[in-house]
C-alpha cells in the first residue's frame, strides 16, 4: 500500500516542470556570483548590487532605527541630502564622495572593512552617477551574503521535484534515489547492508528507545528477510514503546519541564497530563497537523482534560513567579515571557526565530519588529496555572460508584448503630469499658490564661483577642501566637472546641501550625472554599481538598469539637463531634515543620491578620498532639467517650453472623472506595496547563523597552512566508480565542511551507542523527543548509500529501538502503580508483555514505539497563516518579538526586519527574538537556565524568546487581552458560572466544554482578552502530 | 558540495574530541585553515586561570568600596528625584549614610571601608570597578545575568564559557570547579554554573567535602576494590577489541580514551581536596581554625589548590538561599550594618589570605580574582519616606565590584556613581563589559567565543560588551 502512494507521487513528481539540477542553495550562491560578476559592467544595478552592501553594512547604524551622524542611508532623498558632516555623494565622482573616502580608508563600517569586491561594486555605482533604485530600500527584498530576504530558500513553496533517475542494484526506495545522486556526484559509494543483528538493534533502540531481547534479536538473525523486517518494522510502530521514545524527542523540543525555574522553581505535579498526551498521540498516530492544532488551541477546539493537557504545550517552559515590586520589573518579566514563548512556536512549528526581532527587525531574516510585536498579540493572553477539567464521561461513573459506596455504608452503618446503642447501654451497668484520651503535646484551656497547661507554648493576645467565661473571644480582627514549637513536627493532631458567631462566615481558622513568617501552614478553617463546612486549610491550598462532609448546623449554638489527623503518608482524616467528617484526603505529602521555627495561632488562618483569614467565634479549648491519632482516641477526646465505640468492640460484640456480613462490607467498601478515589482523579483532573486571559491591545515596544512603547499593532504573522495571509485581519482588542485561532490556522496551513519542511527535517534529525537541515530549530539564514534540498523538498511534499502521517515517514526511512546500511568501514576496506574515500571528502557523512554509529541518549542509557536487568516496569502515564529529594527552603526549591529502589524507580525514563537545574548524575553527564531551554539538537559528548557516571552511579550498580541475579535465574549455576546469557542480554550476541574468556575470568574471580557491570560500560553497549 | 564537506570535518572532529580537553579552541584552529576565519584570535592572554568570589544577595557598594562623602552630608534628607526608583519592595526612605568607616589604603590610597579590614589592606593589588550596572534588581535573574549575561535560565556561565574556550591546564580534574556555601547552594543551583547548551563537559562541577568529593567519583554502593579494578581491566579489554574489529572510530576511541582520564580524576581529585598537607601557618592564615571564617577559608584554600593544579575556572559562593530569617546571604533589607558585619566577617580574612597566597607563590600575575555582587544596595534607607531605617533595598543602577592580578592595573579603581552613589555616571559597566573584559584578560575576543543555538551564534556578551580598557595594565 505504501509502495503505491509513493509510485503514484513518483509520477506526479516525473510530471512537474522544476529542473532537477537548481536547488535554492545554488540559486543563492549564483545571485551572489551574479553580483561579483556585474562590477565590470558599465551601469550598476542600484536594486541587485548596492541596496544589499548597505543593508549588510551600513543601514543598522544609518538607517530605519537608528540615525548615527544624522545620516540616513535607506532612502533616496534623505541620503542624498547627507548628514551632520554634508552631503555623502558626489555622483559620478567617486573620489569626492565622502562615502567613498570614509570606506577606502577603512573608517566605515566600522570594525567590519568592506571586502575589496564591494567595494569596487560602491566606487564603480557612484563614478556611474549613483543612480538610486527602490526608495526607501527594501531590506528583505533579496538574500545577501550577511542576511536572508523574502527570496530565500526556506520561505518558498514547496516544490514538486523529479525522483533523480540512478541506477543502483540491489535497487533502493526514493531516499535512496536521492542520496545515491549525490554520492555518485561526489565519487563515493553507500556501504554494504550492516550485519542483521546491528540492524535490528539500531532499529529497535530508534524506534522504542529499547533493545531488543536476545530472542527477538536471534529471530531476525536468522530470518534476515525484507519481509521479515518489515513485519518488525510494524511491531515496533504498533507498540506502546514507540510513544514513549518519540514524544521524549518531542518534549525536548518544546523544552517540557515540570518545575518552574528561576528563584522558586516549584515542581509542577500536574504537568504529565501534556507529557502523556503526547505519547499518545505519537502512539496514536495522530495527524501532525491536527497535533500542532490541539496543542495551540485544543481548549477551544475540543475542550475538556484532552484540550487541556494538549495545550499544556504552552506553558511547558520556565515561568518566573518572583518578579519583583516595580511595575517595569512586572512589565520586563512578562515581555521576557512572551518572547521566550513566541521563540519557542515560532521555532518549534516553523524554524523561525521570531524571537530575534524584539528589539529590532531581525538581523538575518526577513522578520520585522513590528511582525514580532503582532505574533505577540495573538498570545497576549498567555497564563500559566492550573485548571480542574472534568470528563463528563467520567463524572457519571464516578456518581453511580458513589451512590452504591453511599448505599454500603449505610448498610454498614445500621449494623454499627445496632451495636453501639447495645454496647453504650451495657456500659450504664458496667458491662462495657469506657476508653481513656489521650496525652496532648500541647493544650490551652483558655480558663484563665493563654498558657499551654502540658508545655511551653504559651500564647500571647494580638489585638483585642480576650478571655471571657472560659473560652477564648476572637473578633474577626484578633488571634492568639504562642512560641515557637521547641521540636520537629512530622505528623501531628489539630484539634479545639469551637462555638462559631455565625455559621456564614468565610475562611477563619481555629488552630493553626505554621512557619513563624505564615508561608507555610495547616489549620482547621471554616467556610473556606465551601461554605458552612470545615476544611483543613493550607498554604496555597496545598493540601487542602473537600472532606465531602454535610454542611455544620450547630457550631453557632453549641461549641462543636473539631479535630483534624495528618498522617505520615499525607493523608487528613477530619473529625466532628468525635466522629469521622466526610472522607479522609490525601491531596499532598505531609508537610513537616521545624524546631524553633514554627508556632501556633488562634483565631486566624495564618499571619499576617488580614481580611478573609479571621474567625469570628468563642474558642472553648484546643490542643496539638505531636502524632496521628487514632479514631478511638479522637472520640476519646472529644469528650464523648461515654458514647464512643471503638469498631473493636463492636466488632466482638457482633454474633458471628453478622460479623462475617460486617466484614464482607467493610472488604466492599474499602475496594470500592479505592476504586472510587481513583475514579475522581479520573474524573476531576488537575492539569498544569494554559489558563488564558483576555488578549491584551499590544504595542511596538522600542528597543524591547516596556517604558518605550511605539505603534498598537493587530494580530498577525510573519508576512515573507509565502503561501498564507499574515495579516490576521482581526482588530487590535479582538477576543483571545480569536487570535490565537488565527495563529493557529496560519501555522498549520496546508500552503505554509514551513510547517511540514520542517517537522519532515525533525523526524529525519532522530533517525540519522542529523538533519537535512543540521539546525531543526532553525530554517533561517544562521541555520544550515540543506544538504540535499531536493530531498527535503520531497519528503515534506510526500508528508503532507500523506496526510501528515509520522509512521508512514518513519516507515518509508527505516526501510531505505541508507538507513540499513552498515556503521563502520571494514577494517580491510579499500577504494577503488573511481571513487573517493570518504572519511577524507566526508568525514561528517552529510552525505551518509554509512550509517553514523552514535551513542544512546542518556534516557536510552537508562532504559536499557533496566530493560537488560529484567527490571523494566512498562506502566504508562500518569504522575511521574521522583528519584530526586524534594527539599522546601523558604519558598525555594531544591531537587537532590538520591539513591532509589524498587519498581516504582523502574519506569521509563520519560516518566521521571524532570526538574529544572538540579538534575540527576547519570542522566546529565550523558548530555541529557535541562529543559531550561529548547534542545531540537542534543550535544553528544564524551567525558570522563560520563565514565564515572556509568561506572559508579548507584542506578548502574544496583542494575548490574538486577541483571546478575536475571542472569542466574536463566542460565543456571554454570559460568560458562552464564556468560554467554549475560553477552546475549546485554549485546545481542555470543562473547568471541577471547571475549568469553576474559568474561569467565572476572566471573569467577568477582562474581557475575562484576561482569554485567562491565557489560554496561562496554562501548558496543551504549554506541550503537 | 565542497561547503558540505569542509564543514563537517571540523564538526566531526569537534564532536569526537569533546571532552577530552579538546576545545573550541582546538577545533577552531583546525578549522582555519580551511574556513579562513579564525574564531579564536590571536591576543595575548594575560590570565590563565580565574577564581570567582560571588556574592550572593546583593553588597552595599556605599558602605564597603565606594566613598560618597555627600551622603554622609545629605543623611536623613529626602532622595531628591521624579523617578520611581526600580528596587525590589518600592520603599523609598531617606538617604541613609554609610554603616561602616571608610579609609585610605595603602599607597594608592583607595577608600575601603572597615567591613574589609583584611581585604584593605591589599587595597595596592586591587582593581575597584566602581560604576558597575545592572539590567535587573530582582536576585535570580540578577545572578544569572552576572554569570551568563542573559537574565534567564538555560545560558552558559562565564566559566562554561572559559572551559569550552580554552579547556582545561590538566585532564586529571574539571576545567570549572564550584565550591558553595556550607550554608546551601544559591537558589538558581545548577543553573548557576551550567553549560546550558554548551557540550555538557563544560559545566561546573560541584566539590564536596567528604570521601565522594564529586558525585560518583567512586562506586556509590559498597563494592570490592580489587572487583573494581579487574571490571574496568575487562572494559578496557572488550572496548579495545570491539574498536580493532570496527576500526578507528572518533567515538570508540574517545571512550576509551575517557576511561583512562577518570582513572586519572579518581586519583587526583581525592589529592587536590585533602588540605591536611597545608602547614599549619598556611591554614590559620585562612581563618580556618576559627569558627566564623572555617567554611570560607577551606573553600579559598582549596580553590588556590585546585588552582595551581591547572584548573580553569574556580567559583565560590558568599551566601545560600536567599529568602529566610536570619538571612543566609548579603540580602540586607532588614539592617546593613549587622548583616554586612556578619557575612564580611566569613569572607574577609580568607579572600584577603588567597591574595597573599598568590602572589607569594606567584600566580598573581596571570590569575585573575574575581570579586561580584549581583547589584548594590540603595544609597536610601528601605523604610518609610520620613525614615532612615537600617536595612538598603536592591540597587541596579550602580555598585561596586573589584577583580585583582593579571593584566590588571593594581590599586586603581574605574568609574564613578553619582555624589550619593545610586547611579553610575561615569564610564558605566554594564555585565557584558565586565564578562568582555574578563575574556579580554584570557585572550579572547569576546564577539568570536561563539556558539550556535537555536538561530543565533550566541555569546557570554550577547550582542553588546566593551572591554573596560581603562583597567587593562
């Protein structure tokens, strides 16, 4: 089916009209020839020769922005008309022109001499009359040797071109076609097929990030077949793992990270929803252009936790959440923002680097200041935060396993009542014992005092907080400290007895611990987030979620006892009256708290007293305890231990009968509610994603300076891409969705050049190493050229017209000649007189006269060493795996590297939390990028860091443990039978005879985990041919 | 085609040599020849190597190394302006006199203040720049800037810069070392000392105490020695033959050849960070033996080691975390006078010690100490407007940082502020002249140290930088 579309575009291609010999490279090159060669002429092209000497050389000092000496060279009149110094020309005088003086004697340009051609060009224009062309210059008409123009290469239409007709036997696909021209062009030869064990390890690691197991490496060994790789070829773009592969290519590109950078750099725990949705998608097959649409503007589009986790794409990069008191830091800070979010889709989508014309047009390509500041426009609305998306789906399953959790309970809560009513009536005779509290840590009683009556932590008034008949009066502008807990806090008990003013009062708190500034805190709140309910507040609601509890009816009447558990593991359980408050919640880990740091406040939900945080109401008593406590011991407490019953009792106190009934219900309602919790997750999930704002009316900012602020522009693109309209026709106020629908749209259009030459180049990049492009990020004029244009050219038309499939790319690469051919020369390899050798005229296979050997990426590294140790845990998506400590220091956050085991460090690479700055030991010395910055191209080094890494890192160690212990589970007890498993695992092949001896050696004299150690730093490991 | 191939022998060998003290130098010598335009050009490198002394918080310039008599005069008067000054919390008090007693030093006579009675008496081998500027006021993007020159995350320090520049003297240990505060790491962490999209060789390298001084140095869990050294004979062995048999590839030889260099660092590192061979003298010299000045003492005495023994770039850190009570760095919002005297006291005597250590052992001439803040403090008092309170907010527009030996001109200092010291008005130096100048010192000119990112060849300078050609000897 392949083979046919592709003949079909074959034919299309023989039909279309371009020359196969012109490619815009040497187009470009001639116009330059084309420039030198016209100097002899008699009259000077002003357009051709002169306007691109002084665009390159001379208009950014004399010119649009900037006029130095009062000389402005970039129109007739005023250039005529000259400076400060007077008039520049003399026409036909060239030696009286002060132009020509200032520039023979090297003065002008400054710095950078004009070469001696140019210079000739400028004497020979003016000696014949210094005809002026187009006024004002047009800086972006034509490409010159400093800068691109509207003309250059990358901005144009695609073009259909001809297959080059080369005969080659055994006969290879289109990319073969190409490339063999080429070779053929410079005398060289592609190499031999490589051996089917090196094609089938390449072939696995680039399309799973894995090795293949020995079993699956021998079968193609041994059945070396076209057919037989094309059905691997098939399995491997059918399995999950190829998800996870490509879209950790993708994430570096759009530079995803999940913490914020700069000062605070908060780890962001609900980004994974973009990470995953780009897995799937990749696994998923989904249309690129339809992949770029959802991430630009998949809330609009489709809505709902698939529309948000999409457009996670927009704030996958750093944000900085400390700017600073001044309106110009603000204003600076969200420009620096914008442009560091502009750079990225403008790169990203299209190699554009929109992000050089902030301050200026850009220097090398045709983008003006003013297209910036219209691109900006379209994404002024840019928010970085948190939405809760709901899935309707979802929400209805989630409210029938409520209703029958609901419906168990009550079961449940018939046969409890029974008992207890039976056991409290016992206990009036004597029949049944009554339970004891429990020892506080902390407790006022607010009698007569504000003194701990255990401790040391006495309180102290702040405003008018006073005593009155035994309880403590606070008035809503009043709260009472204590000081400072002389311990560290790691779970602990809140608890007070409480009679509110009123029961509308919104976001009091009753007891709170926090850091002695207020930052962080947990307290026992009231009316919140929800109103009338108790709820255990939270520093930036860190913690904080509904306890899904009834509405409180009696705390204006009464005082009630609330009390609320943090446990080790993060869970809150609240309580009332003695008894559970709705559900327990487990939102966060457990905050700990400080020695000497940390105290105690009353009647406010944390420092400093302010509005919305202050209780009105009569605080009777209240304690901390330094523990959880248990059920029991809170009903204890509460003060109604006559009438508490601890489930023991009642569980002794049941006939056998309904115990085994009360049993099964409680084995029911624990695996429901399981179920149920992770339903809600499902249901209602939290995504770190853009949360846009209204679009802002946007200036040309002068210079880049927000105090400089110049012309409102509309939204709009860049106007040199061919193809499509960059003028977004929408007014400068228009609606957020509005532009960036259009923005949208002018990115994925089907006549926009760029959008699939570019992705084309990417996919080709990941596949050979480099791209046709060797700049993925960057089409412009300090990008690179393309090696083969025609090809390029051909490939993006074949992806588009394909629909924009990636597999079906990705297909028709891995199963070129190219890219099966063979790594390394043979060592015995000698040319023949017709042709060159290759390592002299192409040492950098830009024309891939082999298959470039290259070394695993760090997190191929890694996977592989787990996938060899047996210890690959395959689990998909869903929050990432913290292998880094994550400390709080006074707002800051700091990520260390620690040392893990177990299953749940075993997944995937890309799973793992990927902070900014502080990053892991293994991965970072193996070039793995902080996602501080876009990385389309990852430096590839070789270190000696790298090599202490891969030897002494505790990850290594403990695989080579893992993968010794697999070993000797498969391979029994006999060395020999040992080390070859071992060699299979790990290279795909049996040790050589020599290789098998030094093997045996290290194994018995340093055991197996030596060898498997040994095994992973061995090059034909992490280099794969 | 021609293009394509000349080109790519040089990235071939740039990409197979990384690492191996190979260098943008390296690599750009070999290609010009062929491209005919040297990237590296041919000045006289007066500094070889560079220590770093960074300040983290910010240091009042007006109470430790610029005089302003006129704000001694003008204290408790209003700061006369129409600007809203960009500082970090916007309290404009009164102007607020200098907390410390300045003097004239030495023979040239520059004014230091008491904060540094150490540091001033050296006041003949410094270089006081004295009108240094800044882009920000807020600390993060302040910091990286003084570093990278960018205000952002993700650019190369100037020491990733200098090491992908020139390398390393030696191959037993890292061309840029950095040695913290013990108090922590400033917040930025290692985004303070990456090498960003620089090849990842060229990074910072953290020193630490203890028996793992870098990370994974040696095995991380318990392993037997002699099971070590037979494992990485065998790796030797396999990774020898796997190259005979495939030929000589840039990146199989270059593994190879990195295995035996970290045999090299394994040795070497554990040797350059024992100070016990130190004489006594020598360590008491570097307050080691007093509590106040031990952490900063060991630290300038291990960079004057680590130094000598050919690395590059060494970077120390005054200061931790930013934010908290007390203050763990110079961020003296709330009270200069006690501040200052706190984090003075830890540096003082060592850095002024690493001076005499130095130039006693001659490397003075052609090592460059470096001595940063990431902004100074405001000449007015962070107070209410009818107040002179005692703690200065952030001030960008003007302060003072010095730099000391080779190519410098000693007991001079360049530039002015304003008579009360808030602004720079004479010779300004924005960062990119500092970083310009400092590569200027090594040789290089700071707009052909390049390297190419997403659409720009990028530099430590961005697209400005003038050597502070006033300072140079």
């Amino acid at each position: 089916m392949i083979d046919c579309r592709i003949q079909l575009l074959h034919d299309v291609a023989q039909a279309a009209r371009l020359s196969a010999q012109t490619s815009r490279l040497c187009y470009a090159v001639a116009m330059l020839l084309c420039v030198h060669t016209m100097v002899p002429a008699q009259e000077v092209d002003f357009d051709k020769a002169v306007a691109p000497i002084f665009i390159s050389h001379c208009l950014e000092c004399h010119g649009a922005g900037e006029l130095k000496g009062g000389l402005n060279l970039s129109q007739v009149e005023s250039a005529m008309k000259g400076g400060e110094n007077g008039q520049v020309f003399v026409p036909g005088d060239a030696e009286g022109s002060l132009i020509w003086q200032r520039v023979m004697a090297n003065e002008m340009p400054p710095k950078h001499p004009l070469k001696d051609k140019h210079k000739a060009v400028l004497k020979q224009w003016l000696a014949g009359g210094a005809k002026w062309g187009t006024s004002p210059i047009d800086p972006f008409s034509t490409t010159t040797d400093t800068r691109a123009g509207r003309d250059w290469w990358a901005l144009q239409p695609l073009r259909e071109v001809l297959l080059p007709k080369v005969h080659s036997d055994p006969p290879g696909n289109e990319i073969d076609a190409f490339l063999l021209r080429n070779q053929l062009n410079a005398r060289l030869v592609p190499s031999a097929p490589a051996s089917p064990r090196a094609q089938i390890r390449r072939l696995y690691f680039d399309l799973t990030g894995l090795p293949p197991t020995p079993e699956q490496a021998a079968a193609f060994v041994a059945d070396p077949s076209d057919v037989a790789y094309r059905k691997v070829v098939e399995e491997l773009l059918a399995s999950d793992h190829y998800g996870e592969r490509w879209a950790r290519h993708w994430l570096d590109v759009v530079r995803y990270g999940e913490s914020d950078g700069f000062e605070r750099n908060a780890p962001r725990r609900n980004a994974w929803p973009y990470r995953d949705w780009v897995i799937h998608a990749f696994n998923n097959d989904m249309p690129y252009d339809e992949f770029v649409r959802m991430q630009l503007f998949g809330d609009q589009l489709k809505g709902g936790p698939d529309g948000a986790a999409a457009t996670g794409f927009w704030v996958a990069g750093v944000h900085n959440t400390v700017v600073g008191g001044s309106d110009r830091m603000k204003k600076l800070a969200r420009q620096d923002e914008i442009e560091e979010v502009l750079a990225t889709v403008g790169q990203t989508f299209l190699g554009l680097t929109v992000n050089c014309a902030r301050c200026h047009d850009h220097k090398f390509d045709p983008i003006t200041q003013r297209e910036f500041y219209q691109m900006a426009s379209t994404i002024s609305g840019l928010g970085y935060g948190e939405r809760v998306e709901q899935s309707p789906g979802d929400q209805a399953i989630l409210t029938s396993m409520t209703t029958a959790l609901k419906q168990l309970n009550e079961r449940l809560s018939t046969i409890n009542q029974q008992a207890r009513e039976a056991i409290i009536a016992a206990r009036k005779t004597g029949d049944a014992e009554v339970p004891e509290p429990p020892a506080a840590f902390a407790r006022w009683e607010f009698n007569d005092d504000l003194k701990d009556s255990v401790g040391e932590l006495h309180g102290k008034a702040v405003g008018n907080a006073k005593l009155e008949n035994g309880a403590l009066m606070v008035d809503g502008n009043s709260f009472v400290e204590t000081s400072a807990l002389t311990k560290n806090v790691t779970e602990k008990t809140l608890e007070a007895w409480v009679q509110l003013e009123n029961l509308d009062q919104r976001g009091g708190g009753a007891i709170t611990i926090e850091t002695k500034n207020g930052v962080v805190f947990d307290s026992i709140v009231f009316g919140e987030r929800e109103p009338g309910r108790w709820m255990a507040g939270s520093n930036g609601f860190a913690r904080t979620e509904s306890f899904n509890a009834e509405a409180e009816t009696h705390a204006a009447e009464r005082p009630v006892h609330v009390a609320q558990v943090y446990q080790a593991d993060g869970t809150i359980i609240g309580y009332r009256d003695g008894v559970a408050y709705g559900q327990s919640i487990r939102k966060a880990d457990l905050q700990p708290y400080k020695a000497g740091e940390t105290e105690f406040i009353f009647g406010l939900r944390h420092k400093p007293l302010g509005g919305g945080r202050t209780l009105t109401a009569r605080i009777h008593r209240a304690a901390f305890y330094d523990r959880a406590l248990t059920p029991a011991e809170v009903a204890a407490s509460s003060g109604d231990s006559a009438n508490y019953v601890p489930e023991k009792q009642i569980v002794e106190w049941l006939p056998q009968e309904q115990k085994s009934e009360r049993n099964r219900l409680v084995a029911e309602i624990a695996e429901k509610s399981t179920a149920r919790d992770a339903q809600a997750a499902k249901a209602n999930q939290t995504i770190y994603t853009l949360t846009a704002g209204q679009g802002a009316t946007t200036n040309v900012l002068l210079r880049g300076d927000p105090d400089n602020v110049g012309d409102v522009v509309t939204p709009g693109a860049v106007a040199s891409v061919s193809g499509v309209q960059a003028d977004f026709a929408l007014p400068a106020d228009a609606p957020e969705p509005d532009r960036r629908r259009k923005l949208m749209e002018w990115i994925t259009h089907s006549d926009n050049p760029l959008f699939s030459r570019v992705m084309a180049n990417r996919i080709w990049h990941y596949h050979f190493g480099t791209g046709i492009v060797d700049s993925p990020n960057d089409f412009g004029f300090n990008g690179g050229r393309p090696s083969h244009p025609e090809l390029l050219e051909w490939l993006a038309g074949m992806f588009q017209a394909d629909g924009y499939r990636i597999k079906d790319l990705h297909r028709l690469i891995v199963t070129s000649r190219t890219y099966r051919q063979a790594g390394y020369l043979p060592v015995d390899w000698e040319k023949s007189s017709s042709e060159n050798d290759p390592r002299e005229v192409d040492a950098g296979n830009r024309l891939l006269w082999r298959m470039t050997p290259r070394r695993l990426e760090a997190e191929a590294i890694r996977d592989a060493m787990l996938s060899v140790a047996g210890k690959l845990n395959s689990e998909m998506g869903g929050p990432a795996f913290e292998d880094v400590s994550i400390v709080s220091n006074n707002g800051t956050t700091y990520y260390e590297p620690i040392d893990v085991d177990g299953p749940q460090f075993f997944r995937r690479t890309v799973y793992r939390l990927n902070p900014r700055g502080q990053r892991s030991a293994l991965l970072d010395t193996f070039d793995c990028p902080d996602p501080a910055s876009a990385a389309p191209r990852r430096n590839v080094t070789t270190t000696p860091l790298q090599a202490l890494s891969l030897l002494n890192n505790s990850f290594v160690l403990r695989m080579a443990t893992y993968f010794a212990e697999r070993v000797e589970r498969e391979a029994g007890a006999d060395v020999s039978a040992q080390v070859v498993r071992a060699w299979q695992l790990a290279l795909c092949r049996d040790p050589s005879t020599d290789e098998l001896r030094l093997s045996t050696e290290l194994v018995q004299q340093h055991g197996l985990a030596a060898l498997c150690r040994g095994l992973f730093n061995s090059s034909e490991f992490v280099v794969v041919e | 085609m021609n293009q394509i191939s000349r080109r790519s022998r040089r990235d071939f060998l740039n990409w197979g040599v990384n690492g191996l003290g190979a260098t943008a130098l390296a690599a750009m010598l070999q290609a010009d020849g062929q491209a005919g335009d040297s990237a590296l050009p041919k000045l006289a490198a007066k500094a070889k190597r560079a220590i770093h002394i960074c300040l983290i918080g910010g240091m009042s310039h007006v109470d430790s190394f610029d005089y302003k008599p006129e704000l001694t005069k003008m204290h408790g008067k209003s700061l006369q302006t129409d600007e809203k000054p960009d500082i970090f919390f916007g309290k404009v008090g009164q102007l607020r006199k200098e907390d410390f007693e300045f003097k004239a030093r030495g023979e040239s006579g520059l004014m230091i203040s008491d904060m540094f009675p150490h540091i001033a008496r050296h006041a003949d081998d410094l270089t006081i720049l004295r009108s240094m500027e800044s882009q920000s006021a807020n600390h993060t993007p302040g910091l990286f800037v003084a570093n990278s020159g960018f205000e952002f995350n993700g650019y190369p320090s100037m020491g990733s810069w200098l090491s992908y520049g020139l390398g390393a003297e030696t191959e037993s240990l890292p061309a840029y070392v950095v040695l913290n505060d013990e108090r922590g790491a400033p917040n930025t962490g290692a985004s303070t000392w990456s090498s960003a999209f620089l090849p990842s060789d060229n990074q910072g390298v953290v020193l630490k105490g203890g028996d793992q001084p870098v990370r994974d140095l040696f095995p991380a869990l318990k392993l037997d020695g002699a099971a070590d050294a037979a494992t990485r004979q065998f790796v030797n062995a396999i990774n020898q033959q796997h190259m005979q048999r495939t030929g000589e590839d840039a990146i199989l030889a270059g593994r190879i050849k990195s295995y035996e260099l970290a045999a090299k660092m394994q040795m070497s590192i554990p040797v350059v960070a024992d100070i016990s061979g130190e004489t006594q003298a020598v360590q008491e010299s570097y307050g080691i033996n007093q509590q106040q000045t031990a952490d900063m003492g060991r630290r300038c005495l291990l960079g004057r080691r680590l130094l000598e023994r050919g690395v590059r770039f060494v970077q120390l850190f005054s200061g931790g975390p930013i934010a908290g009570s007390p203050r763990a760095s110079w961020d003296a919002h709330e009270n200069v006078k006690d501040n200052h005297t706190l984090e003075a006291g830890r540096i003082d005597q060592p850095v002024a010690a690493l001076l005499q250590d130095l130039k006693q052992r001659g490397m003075l001439k052609d090592t460059l100490v470096l001595f940063t803040t990431e902004f100074g403090r405001t000449p007015f008092a962070q107070s209410d407007a009818d107040q002179v309170g005692p703690g200065r907010d952030h001030n960008r527009y003007g302060f003072s940082c010095w730099m000391a030996g080779a190519g410098l001109k000693p007991g001079f200092a360049v530039g002015e502020t304003d008579e009360i010291g808030w602004k720079a008005v004479e010779r300004p130096i924005p960062w990119h002249d500092f970083h310009a100048t400092v590569l200027h010192l090594f040789g290089i000119d700071h707009e052909k140290l390049t390297f190419y990112h997403n659409g720009i060849q990028r530099r430590l300078t961005n697209v400005h930088g003038d050597v502070v050609s006033e300072i140079l000897a």
